[in-house]
C-alpha cells in the first residue's frame, strides 16, 4: 500500500487547425483550443502524465466562456490535496473532486492521473490495443459538406480501405444525400461496405418515419439521433418502428439518471463519446447498463487531439470491440502532436515502436 502523495498540475493550451472546413451539425469550424493536463511530483519530470480537456462547442456542458479559468481554478484544488496512486482511487478522487457539469475536464484530469500511475508513457490502462499493438476496427468518417465535398471524402475512404462509412446526413437537400448513398452502394468496391448515418437530430418527428423508410433501400446499418434531443416517446415510437436500427448519441450527454434514459426510449445502439459523458467511469457506466439491457454500442472520439484519442483508444480495447469504432479522426488536423497513432486499412493501431511529441 502507497501512501497517498503531493502532485503538481498545470496545463498547456494549443489551438488546433483542421486541415479542411469542417462542416457539422452546428456550422462549420476551422479551429478548435485543446487543453493538455500536465501531472508530476514536484520538481521531478522525469515521470509525466498527460491529459485533454478539450469541451466541444455546441455539444460539451462545459463548453464555457470562462473555461480556462474554470479549468484553472480546479487544477489549483488538484495540487491542494494529497492523492492516492492506485487505479479505481484516482477515479472515484476526481469524481469527487470535479462536478459532473465538467465532462472534459474529468476526463482530462483521469486520463493525466493515469498515465502518471503508468509511468508517463501514454499508457492509461491496461488494454491490448497499447500493451500488445492489437488494432481497434474503425468507420470512415464522411464530413458534411457539399454533394461534391462528400463526394470526394467516400471515393479517398473507400481507397483507403474502409469496410465501415459513417456519413452524416441533414445538413443538404435530402434528395441529394439520397443520391450520394446511392452513389455509394452501386460503387463496386462497396457491395458489402457496413452503412451509417448520423442526423444529429435534423429530422422533425413527423417527417422522420418517412424519411427512414425511404434510408432503408441503401441497407443502413443504424442511424444515429434522427431528431432532436429530449423528445424521449418519440423516439421511443421510431425505435419500435424504424426500419433502420435507432442509435442514441448527444440523447446521452449531461445525463446521470442513465437507466430512466435507456428504460425510457430502448434503443438498438448509444454511441459513447467519454470526453463528453464525463470520462472513464461514467462510460462503463453506461457500457455495464447496455449489455445488461442487450444494446450494442461503440465508441466515438469527439475531435480531440491525439492525447485524447490515445485514452479513448485505450478504453475501447478492454471490450474486445468487433464493431467499427468511431475513432478515425486524429488526421483532421495540421498541428496535431506526432503521435504512435496509425490509422490504415480501416483499423487504428499504436505503433509501439513510435515516438510522442511532447506537448508545448
């Protein structure tokens, strides 16, 4: 048994630039700050541990204009108490610590708390994916865009390898993106390609119904929230009915009452995004109930930097996940941190041979 010690936190801020205009849900981005959590013994670095809070605009709770003071102000309670090095008790201490208003900000303080148990060496948990170089399948990201823009990013994907497309829907003229599934599927290459769709809530209730039946024709594997957030009896309805697989992601974010959520609407599928659920041990919290209620789920990084997909990379090995996971999104940027992180064939995988750049 250690006794519990003094540590030193601080954090560093870059801003990362995409490499192309990223359209969402919400408008497009060009830039996004990240916050890298820096934790060591006083005056010792030779044993660092690295953590992001990284709050996503328009989806994370703590998405705050005061953020980095917010952040700052927690961090300085971090070096105030004493911590005890031991997995499970690094979890539960910053849960006590950090409200769950603050999603990325325990996840940040997590990630950082575990790695510096490890050794400093980017290893959060013990997983196949770091330990073993095991590689974690993956879906191709299509970005919203224009018919051309998107066009484009199926034809790279599909060169690249990919057996699993998510592409996100509601944002052009829906004649048009049924044309570019179209396009997909008489594409020779994708005969047998795995099919996703994220609405991020664009359909009405009483046009959604006929908007799946008309998705069903392409061989969708699930669509994830086709309305908006908080209309829990319908989508319950559309989970009953839909002839596509329901999958819930921002219905999750911000909620505690986990089984009301899941009881409530039934869903075939939740994707999991820990940054913004409030880390680690919210997410096996919601892992435990799905497979305790038979529903599938998978992970999704949420545009963080590569210190954050790393973590997230991390988690998702422990499951032995078959499911393509929606962690393809470390090459969207032009500073990102060199990183082991390779993403090929379809697959991510962590070069054990490969170097870190430190974050400055």
């Amino acid at each position: 048994m250690t006794l519990p010690v003094h540590l030193t936190f601080s954090y560093l801020k870059r801003m990362l630039l995409f490499r192309f205009e990223a359209g969402t849900s919400r408008g497009v981005m060009h830039t996004r700050d990240v916050f890298w959590i820096k934790v060591h013994r006083m005056g010792d670095l030779d044993q660092v541990g690295w953590g992001e809070a990284a709050p996503l605009i328009g989806l994370s709770p703590d998405f705050l204009p005061d953020f980095e003071e917010v952040l700052g102000k927690f961090l300085a309670q971090a070096n105030q108490r004493s911590w005890d090095l031991e997995e499970e008790s690094l979890l539960q201490q910053v849960k006590a610590l950090v409200p769950f208003s603050l999603p990325s900000i325990r996840f940040g303080l997590e990630t950082a708390l575990l790695d510096f148990l490890n050794g400093g060496r980017k290893r959060i948990l013990s997983n196949t994916f770091f330990d073993q170089g095991v590689p974690i399948p993956i879906n191709g990201l299509i970005w919203m865009g224009t018919k051309e823009f998107m066009l484009q990013q199926i034809n790279q994907k599909l060169g690249e390898g990919f057996t699993c497309l998510k592409t996100k829907i509601g944002a052009i003229d829906f004649a048009q993106e049924l044309e570019i599934l179209r396009y997909i599927r008489e594409h020779e290459a994708a005969k047998n390609l795995v099919l996703r769709v994220d609405a991020n809530g664009a359909f009405s209730i009483q046009e959604a119904m006929g908007k799946l039946e008309l998705l069903q024709d392409f061989g969708i594997h699930s669509i994830e929230q086709p309305i908006a957030v908080g209309q829990w009896k319908a989508m319950r309805e559309l989970a009953v009915k839909s002839p596509i697989p329901i999958a819930l992601d921002e219905e999750l974010i911000g909620k505690l009452a986990k089984e009301e959520v899941l009881n409530s609407i039934q869903p075939q599928y939740l994707i999991l995004k820990p940054s913004l659920l409030g880390g680690i041990l919210e997410t096996r919290e919601w892992i435990q109930l799905a497979e305790k209620m038979g529903i599938g789920w998978w992970m999704t990084s949420a545009l963080e930097s590569a210190i954050g997909l790393n973590a997230i990379s991390q988690l998702t090995s422990i499951y032995l996940p078959s499911l393509p996971q929606g962690l393809g999104t470390g090459k969207l940027y032009h500073n990102n941190l060199e990183s082991p992180l390779l993403v090929s064939n379809g697959e991510i995988q962590y070069q054990q041979e490969g170097v870190w750049e430190t974050p400055s």
